[in-house]
C-alpha cells in the first residue's frame, strides 16, 4: 500500500514539473521563411518582432508603389486631372494602358497604380505631382528619411530597376506603416476592383485587385506586391485583428505567401497585447508646494499597450519625470510630468501625467503661517 502511495505521489509530482516546464518554455517557435530579408513590425507600438536581415539594402521592384502612393496622397487632390505625357504613356512593364493625352483623375491614377500596378500611372502621377521623374524621386527619397527609412533611395516611382533604387526590410516596414496612417491609401489598397474610363474603347478599364493576401489571410488589409529579376519576389503585407495591425515585409522571398502567411501567425500568436497604463490610472502621489494641499495624484493621461511574449512582462521598467514638489495653483488634467516606460532598456513609450485634482494657490499669510507652524 505505502509503495502504492509512493508511487503516486511521485507521478503526480512529475507531471506537475512537466507541466511547469511546457508553461515556462511556451514560446512560439520562430518561423521559417525563404526571404532574403524580413521584417515584422508592429503597427501599434512600432515594436519589430521579427527581423532576418533588417538593414540589407535590397531592390524592392514594385512595392515602390507604397512610397509613390503616400507622397501623391500627401500633396496631391483626388479629383484633381492628370493629363498623360508621352513618356507616361510609353512607360514600360505592367500598365494600365494610358494613352498620350488622356485624361484621368489623381484618384483613378492611384487605384491603377495600386490594384494593376501599373508603371504608367506612376509616371504620371510623379510628373503630375513634381513636374519630372526625377523631382519626384528625390522627393520621394526626402519623405522616407523624415519617416526614419535612411537607407532607401529612390530612382523612380514604379520600381522598374535601376542600381541606385533600393530599400530594406526595415525601411519599407516605416515606409508601409506611415502609409496605413493614411485613411485614402487603407481605402485604396484594400479596393478589391473598380472601372475606370477608357475614351475610345468600346469597353472600360476593370481593374481586380492583384493581392492574394485578401484570400488567403483573415484579417489581411494590404499592401502591394512587387517583381523583376534583380528583386525577386517582394511583398509589404498588413493585418489586423482585435484591433492589433501587423507589417509584413519580405525582400526576395521564393516563398512569398507562405513568407508572410507564417510571419503574421508568428506575431499573432506569439505575443499578448500587455496593457501597461491605463488612462486614468493613479500612478503616484506627487508633492505641491503652495497649494492648499500637499499632495495631488499624477494620473495617466493615456493607455499604452505593448506586445509581450511569455517571461517578457519583467523586462519592462518605469521611470518617472517630474520636477517635484509641483507648484501651485493648479488644475484638474494639467499635466505635470511623464512616465518612461522602457522595454530591455530602451523607452518604448512616453505618457504625460496629469494632476488628479485641482490645487489653488494659497496666499501670503497663509503660507508664513504654514512656516511659522513648522519651526514650532
């Protein structure tokens, strides 16, 4: 009987240390992937969580197009008309067919470039915008620095290839959040066919969106494919789900949809969306001189959230910024400091603190009162 206990006990604590050891070690396996270059970018907190050679400069073919759409976006009018040039029109690769002299709008320009990638539309979209191909590259090379892509530059606005045209992962990772930010290009993209005129045809132009992402990912947004030869396959992908948005990008990838595909399920799965700070919350008592109290509660003037995997939550620290005491008066949401919040050492986030409660300023009388009530 007693061997019988033993026996038991023994079983049982050896299921419990497996247990133990499958909750400790369940990390979701990195995936693999065919990409040349990868990145996974998290569109909420800007966290990469996957990256396979991030800074290797890289032909990216047509996911230019993302770059193209976002500067047209920015300083262009939609319904504005394009008249197509000669070198628009001639303009090689895949196309949306504009002839000399049509006319079109910045917006059926964008769905063309966009849906049917055509280089066309890019050409006139670039002179429509800058006047010249060439002023609108370095315009579009100017933008993607001011949005942290500094080793991308661009020669054109289509793709086609040129030796001095490239990216990487992590620069048209940048380039494609900033581009989702945008109302119009999540519309545009996200378009599954539209028509748009063709004067001297008997039919229209229909244009089906090329993406496959839309069939083969729940969730899936965007972005835009791009090939040549030098480039390989190259796809900037989005996600979203539960309100969480992933960036997808893979630079000469064999295996492009299944690339993506494992790289999104990797960052869907593998991490949870930490709530850190609430807005509201009381984070800590902060002194006030000069008020009629001593004391007012530094509350969060925002949530912040941050993707986490397991065992991660002790990586995070906190870090307050304020020059205490606070002085009087003050008002109730006036802010008064803010919050670090550091992941692996690095700040992540930044959140202003505001005072929980208003704080009037006491006069003269009062406060050599105040002080004549200490030194007793």
């Amino acid at each position: 009987m007693l061997k019988r206990v033993t026996f038991l006990i023994m079983s049982l604590l050896l299921c419990l240390l497996f247990f133990s050891f499958s909750v400790v070690g369940a990390e979701t396996a990195l995936p693999e992937i065919s990409a040349e270059a990868a990145v996974l970018l998290d569109w909420n907190s800007s966290r990469i969580l996957y990256a396979r050679n991030p800074h290797l400069p890289r032909p990216m073919a047509s996911t230019t197009k993302i770059m193209t759409a976002v500067v047209a976006l920015e300083r262009g009018i939609l319904d504005n008309e394009v008249i197509t040039s000669p070198r628009a029109a001639n303009t090689g690769g895949s196309s949306i067919w504009l002839e000399e002299g049509e006319v079109k709008t910045l917006e059926e320009l964008l769905l063309g470039l966009m849906l049917r990638s055509g280089n066309d539309a890019a050409v006139a979209i670039a002179e429509h915008i800058s006047g010249s191909v060439e002023n609108f590259a370095e315009l579009m090379t100017e933008r993607a620095r001011e949005l942290g892509a500094r080793n991308t530059s661009f020669r054109n606005p289509h793709g086609l290839h040129h030796p001095e045209h490239y990216t990487t992962a992590y620069d048209l990772a940048l380039i494609s959040a900033h581009g989702m930010g945008i109302k119009e290009f999540r519309r545009i993209i996200s378009t599954p066919s539209t028509v748009i005129s063709w004067p001297g045809h008997p039919w229209d132009r229909f244009l089906y969106n090329q993406n496959k992402l839309f069939t083969l990912y729940q969730g899936a947004e965007g972005i835009k494919t791009g090939w040549t030869t030098p480039a390989g396959r190259c796809f900037a992908g989005a996600a979203v789900r539960s309100g969480h948005r992933l960036i997808s990008v893979v630079l000469n990838a064999p295996r492009l949809w299944e690339d993506t595909v494992a790289l999104l399920d990797y960052g869907f799965t593998g991490f949870q969306y930490r709530c850190l700070v609430e807005e509201g919350q009381y984070l800590k008592s902060v002194a006030v001189v000069d008020g009629e109290s001593d004391k007012v509660e530094a509350l969060a003037s925002r949530s912040f959230c941050y993707p986490l995997r397991t065992l991660e939550d002790n990586e995070v620290t906190y870090r307050f910024i304020i020059n205490e005491p606070v002085k009087a008066p003050l008002k109730a949401g006036e802010r008064i400091g803010e919050l670090e919040i550091c992941f692996q050492q690095e700040v992540v986030g930044l959140i202003d603190l505001l005072a929980g409660h208003e704080v009037k300023k006491i006069g003269f009388f009062e406060r050599l009162k105040r002080k004549l009530g200490r030194r007793e």
